[in-house]
C-alpha cells in the first residue's frame, strides 16, 4: 500500500487535490492548486451512474472517496438532534468506537456522542470541559480538560472513573493512552509529560520551550501508534516530530512556509495502520498525508468552501477501522474502503465530514478532456 501511495506522489505534487470551483483560501495566490470535482465514474447505466468526488482525480488511481458530511440538518435527523436539540457547533477533537463517534465540541464543552446503530445524538454529562480526547478500544474515554487543568476518564458507560491531576499541570490540552503510560500535552509548558495510568503521577516529560529537535513552543496534539511511537504537533515551530516509546527523538515532518509539505496553522494528527501520518492544517483548510518512513508528502486533500466535502477552519481528525460498514452505501460500487477518515470543522454548516480511504477495483479510469496539468 504504501509503495501505492509512493507511485502518485508525482501527480500530487503537479496536480493537488482541492476542490473546484470553490473560494480559495488555504494557499498563497502564486501557489499551484489544480482542482478535483466529482466525476461519473461507474461504467453503468446514465440512470445508475454514481457521482463520486475521489483524490487523486482520474486518470490516476483514487485512493480517497469522499461520502458523507454532516451538517445541522443531517444531525436533525439523529434522536435527540430534533427532540432536544442537540447539535455539533465547533469540533475539537474527534474518537471512535464500533457504532460510535465522539466528538470533543469546544462551544458546548462537552463530548458529543453520535450512535450510528441507534441513530442517536446525545452527550457525556458531567463537569468537564473537554478538549482533546483519546478514545480506547475498550470504549473508555480520556478527556483533557484544560479548565479544571486535569484529564478526566469515563468508562464504557460514560461515567466519570478516574482524574489524572497533578502539580505540574498548567494548561492540558490533548491526551493519548498506550499501555501503561498515559501521555499528556501542556501548551503553556511546553511538555508532554508522561504518567504512569495505574498510579497517575509523572514518571517523565518530554521538550520544554525551544526550537531544537526535541523541544517544543506551543505543542497542541498528540497521537501514539501501535509501538508507542509518539506524534506531536509542535505548533509554533509548525513542525510534527515523532518520538519512540521512551521519548528520545526520531524525526520531523515539515516546515513553515505555504508550499505543499509545509505548516501553516497546524491542528488535528491522525494515523492509519500502514505508516501514513495525517495533518489538518487551519490555515490551508486542507489535510495533507505524509510517508513515515520517509516523511515525504504522499497526498492532500480539502480545500476550503461551504459545500459538502469542503474545510472551514478543521480542526480534528481521526482515523477509523471499526466503522466502515455504516458508510459502505455512500462508496461508489468501484471503490473498496478499507477505513474511514472523519474530519472536523470549527466554522460553517459542514461539521463532520467522512471520507474513505481505499482502492479502485473497477475497469482503469479514463482520461479526462481538457484536464489540468
């Protein structure tokens, strides 16, 4: 897969992945940004054709669909989004569990729960205030709550379990769990300080202010992969660095400037399975997907405007394996999904929006006419 996503990496750069015919706002005017809009791409039947808005765009091979946004009124459809009025206003950060996603909504302050088995929009009482949350496989829920200046647990049935507090603590604002260590973002430290989750004390830190590799000014998220390798977003220096298990530095991504593999107003880290590291990027209101390997950009995909699929000030992100069959009818028939990839905005109507990550499996693309070089 991920020599798949090395192969189009010459397009990308050439060809970009911004929507067409849409305001544009995240890159500089001198800056390449060729556009994607959907096109009809099953060869069936006029009256059975899909239109599908894919990334890279045809000819080359799709490896993004988007499917699905939602908006208020798509949300006024949920029990409890029309009989109490519930609603998503400005998305923070985003987690998943099989038939749930959790939303972190920084006007309520509180973590919104959409049930897609029940069709259900509800929220996680209590007195919190949350910001970035971490959600496990087991369904327990850690919050970061930089109000009370703690991170707060809630359970498989969202009550409240535990409350890492310590000293230290100035202003927490992300989180993220990986065996026994829990691993905390402090922006007004400058720290991501690691705690040990049965006890709860601090048992180290990493960075402090500065702008070496391994130091941090601002840091706002951070993600940890599945051998405890840390991503953290190193949002001043807009730079993400990678850290192993034990917190010794390994690399970075990016750099500033508004050209394609550079930061701007970084936010939200996601990442699959396969070594792709996903950036959200408020500025350029786009996601742009880097190789870990090489930390290469692979692809980006976004752009700004009011329509579905489109960014206005994103901010979290997320990448899900558990929930691919809620989504599979809004895939074109041609298109395999092998995980979903939610993006969060903090502006417009578009508050969640859904895409899907994985291979065309119908008849080679056609080349379009007139397509931009």
């Amino acid at each position: 897969m991920k020599k798949s996503l090395i192969v189009f990496l010459t397009f990308v750069v050439l060809a970009g992945c911004v929507p067409q015919n849409k305001t544009k706002r995240g890159l500089s005017p001198g800056q390449a940004q060729p556009g994607i809009k959907s096109e009809e791409v099953s060869p069936v039947p006029a009256e059975q054709k899909i239109t599908s808005q894919f990334y890279p765009m045809p000819p080359e091979q799709p490896r993004l669909q988007f499917l699905i946004s939602f908006t208020e009124e798509e949300l006024r459809k949920f029990e409890g989004g029309y009989k109490y009025f519930l609603q998503i206003k400005r998305t923070y950060d985003i987690g998943a569990v099989k038939g749930k996603i959790y939303i972190s909504d920084r006007t309520y302050k509180k973590i919104t729960v959409i049930d897609l088995e029940k069709k259900e929009l509800s929220q996680i009482p209590g007195d919190y205030e949350s910001a970035g949350i971490w959600v496990t496989d087991d369904d327990y829920k850690y919050v970061a709550d930089f109000e009370r200046r703690h991170i707060i647990v809630f359970d498989d049935r969202n009550n409240p379990t535990w409350i890492y507090h310590d000293s230290q603590f100035d202003k927490p604002v992300d989180v993220a769990v990986f065996e026994n260590r829990v691993y905390v973002v402090d922006i007004n430290k400058h720290k991501v300080f690691i705690l040990d989750k049965k006890r709860g004390h601090i048992v180290s830190s990493i960075g402090g202010i500065g702008k070496e590799e391994g130091k941090f000014y601002k840091p706002t998220h951070v993600i940890v992969d599945g051998e405890g390798n840390l991503y953290v977003n190193d949002f001043f220096n807009l730079r993400m660095q990678k850290f192993d298990r034990e917190g010794n530095f390994l690399k970075k991504f990016g750099y500033p400037g508004d050209t394609l593999g550079a930061f701007a107003r970084p936010k939200g880290l996601g990442l699959d399975k396969e070594g792709h590291l996903y950036v959200v990027d408020a500025a350029f209101e786009n996601v742009q997907i880097f190789d870990d390997e090489t930390t290469d950009l692979l692809l980006f995909f976004g752009g700004f405007g009011l329509d579905p699929g489109s960014m206005y000030l994103p901010n979290g992100i997320y990448i899900d394996y558990h929930n691919v069959e809620y989504f599979k009818e809004y895939a074109d028939r041609n298109f395999n999904l092998k995980y979903l990839v939610y993006v969060g905005n903090t502006l417009g109507p578009i508050k969640l929006n859904v895409y899907g990550f994985g291979e065309w499996v119908g008849d080679p693309l056609p080349k379009r006419e007139n397509s931009e070089e």
